[in-house]
C-alpha cells in the first residue's frame, strides 16, 4: 500500500516569507548609495613645533609687560621717597635717605627721566634760597657751603652764578655779624644786655642798617626793643628773621 505524502502549506509559507524578507533586504543593503562627503574640506591640524612657538611667543610677551609694571611701580616708589626727602629738607643728607640719593638712583636706570631731572634741580634751587638766608644772616662760611652743594648738584643752573654775587655784596656791605648765646638770650641774662648794647653803640656810629636774627618773633622784638633803648639819639633801622642761631649783622649803607 502506497503512502500518500502530505504537505502543511500552513507551517511552509511563514518559513517562505520570512526567506524572501531576508532577500529582500540583503538586496536593498547592497543598493545603498555611499555616504555624501563633508560640505567643508576640514583644516589640518599646525604641526605641533609651529604650536609650541606660539605659546612661547605669547608667555614671553606676558612675562614683557609684567616686567615693564613691575619696573614702573619700582622707579615710582624712588621718586615718592624722593619728593618725601624733599620736602622734609632731606637735600643731600642723611646719604642714604636723601632726595639727592632717591634722584641718583631713578637715572642711574632712566637716564632721562624728567620727574628725576627736575627733582635735581629743584634740591639745588633750595641750596640757593638757603645761602641766600645765610648770606642775609652773616653766616658767610655757611652760605658758600650750601652753593658748592648746589652747584655739585647742578653746576649748569643758571641762578648759581647770581647767588655767588649776592654772596660776594653782602660780605661787603657787612661790617659786622655778632652772634648771640641762644640760653642767654631766652633767659635774658644781664650778660646778653650788655652785649646788645655795644652793638648798638656800633651801629649808630655807623649808621648801619641791623638784622636782627632770632629763635622766634618774640626774642626778635626784644633784641628789637633792648637795642632801640640804647640809641636814645638815633631811630633803629632793622629787620627781624627767624632763625636758629640769634645773631646780629650790621650792614653798611651801599656806597653805589
């Protein structure tokens, strides 16, 4: 008896679609067009040396101008120090806190810097005023110091030479300096009395014209008034200056 082979077309087709999906998309996967290039050709990448000096380039110039602050802030506290000095009279002593060594030292780095230049002139310009108070005061030797001062200072300024001929006048116009004890004075002993008269004696003899220099305005006016009650026949031509060290200069009328 022959046997009847029988086929389930129910179980069959599902294999059969799923075998022509699978065809289907390995077809459609080779059909596919290739990927579209990019819009824009990327930049290569600088070669790593070329990078490095770059850096460099830019660290080196930062370390430039923090230098170049640091220096501007450096020769700007000399220069405060050296108006400071100036100002409290500090001209060229002490040595090491003077304007003149604060000054020195700013050209010594800027040779040009005028606040530096200035500041020079402006300590020699004070030595001038100072032998001029000096000169004034009969205090010869000191003026003459103070103008080598100022003229190793500056030699080139041009007031020097006209304070050397103040200088010169004013030795000769003095006839004489007479210089005062300043405890004497402020406790007005009888010896500084005595000593005031005879200046007085001296200056009506020749008609001399008195400066009066005193530790304050109130010494002057007594110097002023002891000297004026000495001269009972004659009217005292004076002028009154402070200063440290009391001192009378009798100054001879000028003959020109």
């Amino acid at each position: 008896m022959a046997v009847q082979k029988r086929f389930d077309i129910g179980v069959v087709q599902p294999g059969i679609r799923m075998l022509a999906a699978a065809t289907m998309t390995l077809a459609l996967s080779s059909c596919q067009l290739p990927a579209p290039e990019p819009a824009h050709t990327p930049v290569p990448a600088l070669p790593a040396a070329v990078v490095d000096a770059s850096v460099a380039e830019q660290l080196a110039a930062e370390a430039a101008r923090e230098d170049a602050e640091r220096h501007r802030r450096y020769i700007a506290d000399i220069l405060y120090e050296g108006m400071r000095a100036l100002r409290a009279d500090r001209l060229m002593t002490p040595v090491e806190d003077s304007a003149y060594h604060y000054f020195s030292r700013v050209l010594a780095f800027e040779p040009d810097n005028t606040v530096a230049h200035d500041g020079m002139r402006d300590i020699a310009l004070r030595y001038l005023q100072l032998a001029d108070t000096a000169s004034r005061q009969g205090q010869f030797d000191n003026a003459e110091t103070f103008l080598r001062r100022a003229e190793s200072v500056d030699d080139e300024l041009p007031a020097i030479a006209a304070a050397k001929q103040r200088l010169v006048a004013a030795r000769a116009q003095t006839h004489s300096v007479h210089t005062l004890d300043n405890r004497d004075l402020v406790q007005r002993q009888p010896a500084i009395a005595r000593q005031l008269e005879d200046i007085a004696r001296l200056a009506a003899e020749h008609n001399t014209f008195v400066l009066i220099t005193a530790p304050n305005d109130e010494l002057g006016r007594w110097i002023y008034a002891q000297l004026q009650a000495s001269m009972t026949d004659a009217r005292l031509r004076a002028d009154i200056e402070i200063g440290e060290q009391a001192s009378i200069r009798l100054v001879l009328p000028r003959t020109s």
